[in-house]
C-alpha cells in the first residue's frame, strides 16, 4: 500500500525504499571501474529505487530522495496527528513478566561479579546471546523480514532454531511487526514509533497497548510469503512448547547436566541474564540506532549509524543505511566482517550453497544516494565500501 503523497515526487525529501518492487539484476557481469572485483557471484543487485507513487518496476533516478516507503511527515498515520485520540494502556501480563526478567538480569549479574557462576557456565551464557542473537538477526530480520537473500531448507531450520532460543515471539510474528515498521517508521502506524520517545521505542511499545494504527496497518501487510514457509508455520503452531524448551529448559539443563551447576544459578544465569541481554540488544536497534549518531545516507529520517549497536547487535547498527536500502543483504556497505559478524555468517553458508541469492546495491547507486540525501558524514570510499572481505 503506498503512503498518501503527492504524485510531484521531484520535492518530496523522504528515502527509505520498500523492497518488495525493485529491479533485481544478476551480478554475473564483466568488472568495471567503479566494481573491479564483484565477479562469478551468486549475489544479486538492485538496480533501481521506485519512486513514492510508483506502483510498478519502471526505472528511475537512483539518486531520487522519494519513494513508496515515505517514512514520516507526508504518511496519514503521521506521530502527533492522529485523527482518532488515543491513550495507551499497560498491558499487565507483559508488563509483569518484563519487570520478572530485568529484575532477574540483576540476580544474575550480581551471581556473576561475586564470582558465584562456573567458568563454563559463564562461557555457555556467551555461546547463546551469540547463536540466539544470529537466529535475530540472519534469520528473523534479513531473511524473514527483508528477504534480502534466500536460504535452503537445512539453513532456515537451523536459524529457526537458534531464533527461537531468544525468545522474541515467533519468526511470523516478528517479521510481521519489522515490515509494518519500516513501511510506516515513524508514525502512529509504526509498532515501536522512536517520536513516542526513548523508552517507548526502547521497552514501552512490549506492554502498552497498540495504536489503532498499528492494528490496522498490521492487517494489510503481505505476509503470504512466510504463510507458506512450513519451518515458519510451525515453530509459530508450536511457539509455546517450543518457548518452554528451547528459551527456559534447554539452557538451564545443560550446565546443571553436563558441568554440575546449581540449578538456580543456571536459571538466573543462563535464562533470566541471557534472555533480558540479547532482548536489551533487540532493542537497542530501535531505540538507540533511530536516535544517537550520524545520518549519511538520508538525513531526514531517524534511524542512524551507531556503531556500539552494530557491534552489540553483530552488524545491526547501520540503520541510517538500512531504512534507505532494506533489501541489502549486509545492512551496511562495509566490506569488512569486522562490525558486522552476521554478513560473515551469511557468506559462509553461501559459499556452502546454503544461502544465494544475496541481494546488495551498486556502489554507484549508494554515493549518489548520499551525495543527494545524506548529512556529509559518509567517509568510506566506494572500492572500500564494496570490497569483499
């Protein structure tokens, strides 16, 4: 569904793209000056940007700051100018049961500083916020949410696997939420809206009550795509049993089992500290990377380059890059697997022939896109940028 805006798209301001009506280019294409070494890949690129009216592949300016995905002030479900009144209220299951994991992140920090926890109690906790955090990030964000590249059925029940073991509501469900959120960020529509402050977008929208934009916007969102994924379909039939083995019994047996913990600490440790850390991360993604830092890309949008959070949410924190070009595999134009382990991931399988179809845009397109819209701060060169790592 396109926003309500005006088909004079020359003035409109906005960038963020949609990625369900681009052009889809293979990148089996001799090098050229601007690409010297992207050859024999299994990638794909975007070779155009639609416009905010556009409702069918027709190509246009790449540079063009407008497009279907208009992600604030010209959307009709705009913050702060809804026509229908409304006044969230805490849902209190939620809320009770976000106070019971923070309150149980401390217990298991202080278990942790006064050295209570077995070495490798401490060690299995790290393993599952990293395998967990790429269930988020490889699975339910690029690949469920954006399908910005494709994986085999070996790699998705893999990453529905370790999606599950965070304990962020179903794949369908996330992904669910993700779309409505870029389709409509920033406004009333957007489930997690940054204009509704720091702590709404942060932990608020988990257990307030849904703008009736939300609702509403959640109904018309394609979804028909993970509707016919059996590996989505039924971790989301089976969430509940699934939450109660893989998120709570799972972590906390295995050290009890294999290595002699304490139950309890295991539970404060391996359950109640891992999950509200890899959560805080989540969400850390919509908070502080739509608030804090630099705008290169558009700067007329919230989302932002936050490297703390690209390295706390494995490659996440590029989110000035991301909303412009959502449908970039890598969600950042680093060649570097440095600051974004989860395109390292993604390679890796690729080149197992797990993953294909990985969708990047031209480095071309990315600088004119910058020079147009961006705040000045974009400092990698384009052969830089572009390099595989």
């Amino acid at each position: 569904m396109a926003p309500n805006v005006s088909d004079s798209t020359a003035t409109v301001t906005h960038c963020a793209a949609a990625d369900e009506t681009v052009n889809h280019v293979d990148d089996h294409h001799a090098p050229t000056s601007a690409d010297p070494h992207r050859t024999g890949s299994s990638r794909k690129r975007i070779g155009t940007i639609p416009t905010a009216t556009a409702t069918t592949t027709t190509t246009t300016d790449d540079t063009s700051c407008s497009d279907r995905n208009n992600n604030h002030t010209s959307n009709d479900c705009d913050y702060g100018a809804s026509k229908v009144p409304f006044r969230a209220q805490i849902r209190w299951p939620d809320f009770l049961a976000q106070l019971f994991v923070h309150v149980g992140f401390v217990i298991g920090a202080v278990l942790l500083v006064t050295l209570q926890v077995k070495l490798y109690t401490f060690l299995w906790t790290i393993l599952l916020v990293w395998a967990s955090g790429i269930g988020i990030t490889a699975g339910a964000h690029r690949l469920w949410s954006h399908k910005s590249y494709k994986a085999r059925w070996p790699l998705r029940l893999l990453l529905m696997f370790l999606f599950t073991i965070c304990g962020q509501r179903d794949a369908y469900t996330w992904a669910h939420d993700h779309r409505v959120h870029h389709k409509y960020s920033e406004t009333d529509a957007d489930p997690h809206n940054a204009k509704r402050g720091f702590f709404f977008a942060h932990v608020g929208w988990v257990f307030l009550t849904p703008h009736p934009e939300v609702v509403a916007k959640r109904k018309i969102i394609d979804m028909s795509d993970l509707e016919a994924d059996p590996i989505v379909m039924a971790q989301r039939r089976y969430y509940i049993p699934l939450f109660a083995l893989l998120v709570i019994a799972m972590p906390v047996l295995v050290p009890c089992y294999y290595w002699g913990e304490r139950p309890w600490v295991a539970f404060w440790v391996c359950f109640t500290l891992r999950f509200t850390t890899t959560l805080n991360i989540a969400f850390f993604v919509n908070s502080v990377a739509h608030m804090f830092g630099n705008r290169p890309y558009d700067k007329s949008i919230s989302p932002v380059e936050n490297l703390a959070v690209a390295i706390a949410a494995m490659g996440e924190g590029w989110h000035n890059y991301h909303h412009v070009f959502p449908w970039d595999y890598k969600t950042s134009e680093l060649g570097s697997y440095v600051f974004n382990i989860t395109t390292a991931f993604i390679d890796c399988f690729a080149r197992l022939g797990w993953a294909y179809d990985r969708k990047s845009v031209p480095a071309e397109v990315i600088a004119r896109r910058a020079a147009k819209c961006g705040d000045g701060t974009r400092f990698l060169t384009d052969e830089y940028a572009h390099q595989d790592a």
